[in-house]
C-alpha cells in the first residue's frame, strides 16, 4: 500500500486557543502510528509569518509555514481555531480579526475539505462559509455567532456538525471528536476507533455539550436581578415558587415573569431549576452524597424530581452523570 499523506492546514494566529491548535494535530499523530506509518496525515501549522505565535494559554508556538506558502499547494483539510475575551463580568465573546478571516477565506478556495475548531466556527460565518448551513460552536458563544450571523442555523447542543465539506465543532475537548470524525471519514471507523483508544475516549460521544452548559450565565442584567439570582443561588433549597421570589423584590408574579423574560430570556421556574440542576452536577462530581441528599440539598425534595429535572436540561440521569463526571483523588 501506498503512502497517503493528506495536508491538513492549521490556522495560527496571535491569542488564539492552544487546544484547539494541538489537539487535532495529536489525534492525526496517533492515526500514523496505529497505521504503522503507512497512511495519514501531512500537518502544517501555518501563520502570516514564520514569526512565533502567542496562543491565549502564553504558550508560543513555531509556524511551519506562512499563509502565502501553504496557498500555493493543494490542502487537503483546512482547520480554524478561534480566541475569545472575557470580560469583567465573565461574559465570554468570540474574537475575530478581519486579517484572520481573508486568509481563511482565501485558504478555504484552496481546500477540500474546511473544519473550525470550537469559537473558530465564527471566523468561518465571518468569511461567509456558513451562510445557508447548520453550524455549531462553544455553547457559551452560540447566542452571539447566531446574533451576528443570522444566515447560518446554529445548534448549540451538538459536539460537531457536518454539512457537505463544511464541519464545525463544539468546545475544546471537542476537537478531538471532530479530528476522529474526520479520520473516519478518511480511513474508516476501525481505523478512526483504535486512535479512540489510545485517547481514551468514545469514538462517538453518546450526548450532545449540553450537559456541559446549564444556561444559568447571563450577560448584563439590573441591580435587583443581580440580587435576585444571588438570593436563589444562596437559598437553593429553599422555597423558591414564584409567589417567593415575587414578594422577594416586591413586584407582582405577573410582573416578575416579564422581568425574567426580558432579561433573562426565561421563566424564574426554569431559571431556578437550571440553578438547582448546576448546584446538583457539583455535587455529583466532588462529593460522595446519595441522591436522596442531593436531591434534598439542592431544592428537589424527591429523587423523582431531581431525576426529570436533569433528563431536561442534560439528556442524562444523574447517576449517569456521576459515572462520567465524578471527580476523585484516586485517579478514577
């Protein structure tokens, strides 16, 4: 058998997220080692300069080759990374510099294949890629990509999406799901499903990042939501009915339900109950407590109701979830 080697160009650019720049490149790494050499991937880091770039963790990193170099050649896949910024409120936003976006628009005429990793998807909408097309990206960024963009379909629940030769993926770790995506496409799940183990990792994840991301993180609200939301946080097993909260900041319940929604964007039942499920996941995952005493701890009073309240918001159980989450000092 021949050597199949298939450029793969990873953008490089100043902040941008070093996992996303990394992970891909380890998962091809691993595929020519399981492959005895024989077949994969050719990666090429590529930047506007041979200059060292600066990723957001401050881990320099040596380009391969420039932008204009890599132009010149046939790519087989062109991966996009992202950046973000958080701001003192801790409200993550996507970066996107207008140099960045016309070389990846410029390397994606050369390209079979076009791939963004986690907030890269926004550089990809930025240059026109995703217009008409289903697209995901890190679920904290998903309300902005679709504000921005709103001629791509954005499904912040799935850990990538493919849509003919355009893929984009959820957040960090998720690379690797879409890096193992794409050796299965190119060299079959077998193939794809021995770098799987040597990651220790599912060839295909069996849910979607939105067990990641109770929405309870809002942007900015009024001092007496402020307040609001401190007060449900710190009372969580406490009684939390509408009538409560109403009398709490002395409006009516009609009343209150405007202000959740307005802003919100949700109920103060559903507010409290994501509240609740992320109080419970911590739990989960750093103590040892039995459902009855989570549930009790976090407001749910009954197993039932803890149970329905993360098949919700997480497509999971509980005890799911503690199996896969579950944080210990014993290496588990």
């Amino acid at each position: 058998m021949g050597c199949i080697q298939r450029l793969v160009v990873v953008v490089l650019f100043e902040g941008v997220d070093l996992l996303d720049v990394t992970g891909p490149p380890e998962v091809f790494t691993l595929l020519e080692r399981e492959l005895d050499g024989d077949s994969g991937y050719e990666v090429v880091l590529a930047a506007e300069t041979l200059n060292p770039v600066t990723t957001s963790a401050g881990v320099r990193v040596l380009p391969d080759a420039t932008f204009e170099e890599v132009a010149r050649r046939p790519i087989d896949t062109l991966m996009v990374p992202g950046s973000v910024e958080v701001d003192q409120r801790r409200k993550v936003q996507a970066l996107v510099d207008p140099d960045v976006v016309a070389r990846v628009k410029e390397l994606a005429g050369r390209s079979r294949r076009i791939a963004s990793v986690c907030v890269g998807a926004h550089l990809l909408a930025a240059a026109g890629l995703l217009d008409g097309k289903r697209a995901t990206t890190h679920w904290s960024t998903a309300q902005q990509l679709a504000a921005e963009h709103p001629s791509v379909e954005v499904d912040p629940d799935l850990i990538f999406i493919r849509q003919g030769d355009v893929w984009t993926g959820a957040g960090l770790t998720a690379c690797l799901d879409l890096s193992l995506a794409l050796v299965a496409e190119d060299f079959g799940e077998p193939a794809a499903m021995r770098v799987a183990r040597q990651l220790v990792m599912y060839l295909k994840r069996p849910s979607g990042q939105s067990q990641f991301s109770v929405p309870i993180e809002t942007g900015s609200t009024s001092r007496r939501m402020d307040d609001l939301r401190l007060y449900i946080t710190r009372n969580i097993a406490g009684s939390l009915s509408v009538a409560d909260l109403a009398a709490r900041v002395n409006v009516g319940e009609r009343q209150l339900n405007r202000l959740f929604n307005d802003e919100l964007g949700t109920t103060p039942s559903r507010y409290v109950e994501a509240a609740r499920v992320e109080v419970a996941r911590n739990r989960l995952e750093t103590t040892d407590d039995t459902l009855d005493r989570v549930a009790s701890a976090c407001g749910f009073n009954t197993i039932d109701t803890l149970i329905r309240a993360f098949r919700r918001k997480l497509n999971t159980t509980p005890t799911e979830y503690r199996s896969r989450f579950r944080h210990s000092g014993t290496g588990d």
